[in-house]
C-alpha cells in the first residue's frame, strides 16, 4: 500500500467477537472493516485492499469454509485466518485446504490473535532481491503469484505456490518436514501435517518427471527436495 497502512476484513457473525477481533486489530495500527455475513463480506473484499483476512467458519448465510474457497477462485491471494470453535483435525484441514493461511481456535486469547496476525503479515510479502526464484526448470514470479514449468504456467493454489517456493530455495537439498511445516504453515501440528500431506500429494501430480516419478522427491522419514529436471 502507498500510504503504508496495513488493512483487515473481519467477518464474524457473532457481534461482541466482531467488535473484540476489530478493536484487536485497530490496537496493532490496521485499518479495519467487518461484516456479519458473507454476503456483506464479498462486497468488502473486492472495494477494500485488505492485507489479512480474519473469517468465522460458522457464518450464517454460508460456511467460512465456502467463503474462503470463493476469495481464493476469485484469485485474491490475500492472507486468511479462520476462527473456528470445531476442534477435530478433519475440520481445521479443511479449512487450510480451502485455501486458509492459518486458524485460531475458539475461545482464544486477544495476545495470540494479535500474534498470529503478525505472523501473517510477515509472511505476506517477499523482500525485493527475492521477487524470482528458479531451479529444475521451475521459475516462479513471487510479486505475480505464478508458477512456469519452461514457457507453460503451472495452475497452484496459494499453499502450494508456497510450499514450491521452498523448495525452490533449497536448490536441491532435501528440506525437512519440520522446517516447510514451520516456514509454509508457521508450526508444526497434526492439522498442518495432514494438509502438508495433501498438498506435496497435489504438487507431485502437477510436476510430473521422467519414467512416471515427480520432480518432487519424497525421501521417507526425512522430508522433500525438488529433483533436477528430466
């Protein structure tokens, strides 16, 4: 932004949540906007630049989860932090498969919201002499978000340009499980793992190499690495 104001859409349903998380944010020096429904939300996000998005799974006209699928095939890469009050793993994949950055559990404290806003706005933006990365034959154009196998653009979601991105860095090195959950999903934990696991599935199958193999490498108990190109 050219002002240097950083910016947040909350949607929350639940009106004492709502004001809490946009005092909560205003505290931190954004400049906040919120709604109580999607449908109020949609309009928000496509008139209001917003930098991070914090969204309530249980919305009354659709789900949050619905709701971050469409900010995601609307090709808006803004970063998204669900709040959510289910505490099964399944639920909170599926919110980081929709396309989340990252979740936040009901009750939970005004410290940690604030810190995992942080967080995400740290994550958000690439530094300057790091705007291409290229290795195997793969370049990605981190400011425009895409992906080139050669002169063809690979179609990745945000989670997955990410986690393509590290090992892009690694040139080669295998990169330990550990240290893409802490880089790509900011902790280790059994709902990352789990969406780790799918998304490595999904780049497999979009980075095809020689002999029916993938240029990305699984090395078992260990972690992955992006093969040479074949």
């Amino acid at each position: 932004m050219t002002d240097g104001v950083r910016r947040a859409v909350v949607v929350e349903d639940d009106a004492e949540t709502r004001r809490f998380v946009v005092r909560a944010l205003e505290e931190e020096g954004l400049e906040v906007r919120s709604a109580g429904r999607a449908a109020g939300a949609r309009g928000l996000l496509l008139e209001f630049a917003a930098d991070v998005v914090i969204l309530d799974v249980g919305l009354p006209d659709v789900s949050g989860f619905e709701l971050c699928g469409e900010i995601r095939r609307q090709g808006l890469d803004v970063p998204i932090l669900m709040l959510t009050a289910r505490s099964d793993v399944a639920s909170r994949v599926e919110g980081l498969e929709a396309g989340a950055d990252d979740y936040l559990g009901k009750p939970f404290a005004l410290a940690e919201l604030k810190a995992r806003v942080r967080a995400l706005l740290r994550r958000a933006r690439p530094g300057i002499a790091e705007s291409i990365l290229q290795h195997a034959g793969i370049r990605i154009d981190l400011r425009r978000r895409r992906a080139y196998r050669g002169q063809e653009e690979i179609p990745l979601t945000r989670r997955e340009l990410d986690l393509l991105a590290r090992l892009l860095r690694a040139r080669g090195v295998v990169v330990a499980r550990e240290d893409l959950l802490e880089d790509v999903w900011g902790r280790d934990t059994p709902e990352a793992a789990a969406s780790l696991e799918v998304i490595v599935s999904r780049l497999r199958r979009k980075l095809p190499g020689a002999g029916g193999s993938s240029l990305v490498r699984n090395v078992r108990g260990v972690g992955y690495a992006l093969d040479e190109d074949a």
